[in-house]
C-alpha cells in the first residue's frame, strides 16, 4: 500500500513539472523598461560611440533582459528593451537588470535622433550631433 501511495505522489509531482501543460503556465517575450540611457551629445563621424542602456523589471519571472537598436532612416533610430517572462503562477519580488553599450558608428554627419521607448507611457527623444571633425 505504501508503494502504491509513493507512486502516485511521485505521478502527481512529475505532473505538476510539464510547464506546458500547466494551466498557470505563461510564457512570453514582452518590452521592458529602460530606466537609464546615455547617448553623447557630439561625435565625430566614422567613429565608434558608445550607447549605454539599463532596464529593469520588479519581477524574478523576467528572463534575459536584452536591447534593440533599429534604424528607421539615416538620422532616426529607435531604442527598445525586451525580455522573457516565464511563470507558473508564482513570481519571486526581485529586481532584474540588463545593461548594454552599443557601438554605434555614424558614417553621415548631421543630426541624428534616438527615440528611447522607456516604458508603454513614455517614449524619449535625444540627439546626437556627428561632425566631420573636431
């Protein structure tokens, strides 16, 4: 009889593992905040600067926390964070971070304008002058 009962103890408890097939179970790719940004006022052109970011999310079931640097034309890009959520139901109240520096290296100067989307209610523009020399 003891048998029996560990048997289906250990049934029930490899059940409740398959993450798939639990009805809390949810997983997801989904924007996350950036709460810093920096980006030089002036570089010059056909040379690397460095973009640094940070985002952070108040939940242990964020996951590889990562940045997206798209170019919309030649003097406009667009800054977004991105990250995994993965839950069964229970989610531990931790801070998770991702920080990034992005080389990025203008070949046109002029003025270029990064749209940082920081969080769903707010999208920040800042600018970077590239001159041909200093």
């Amino acid at each position: 009889m003891k048998r029996i009962l560990y048997v289906v103890i250990a049934l029930i408890s490899v059940s409740c593992l398959k993450k798939g097939e639990n009805s809390y179970y949810i997983r997801t790719t989904g924007r996350v905040e950036i709460t810093q940004v920096a980006i030089p006022d002036t570089v010059i052109n056909n040379q690397y600067a460095e973009i640094m970011a940070r985002a952070e999310e108040s939940s242990g079931c964020w996951s590889g926390l990562n940045f997206k640097l798209t170019r919309n034309s030649d003097f406009d890009y667009s800054l977004e964070a991105f990250g995994i959520y993965e839950s069964t139901g229970y989610c531990e109240e931790i801070m998770v971070y991702g920080d990034t520096t992005i080389a990025f290296k203008p070949t046109i100067p002029g003025i270029y304008k990064f749209q940082v989307f920081k969080n769903p209610d707010e999208t920040v523009i800042d600018t970077m002058i590239v001159v041909s020399e200093i």
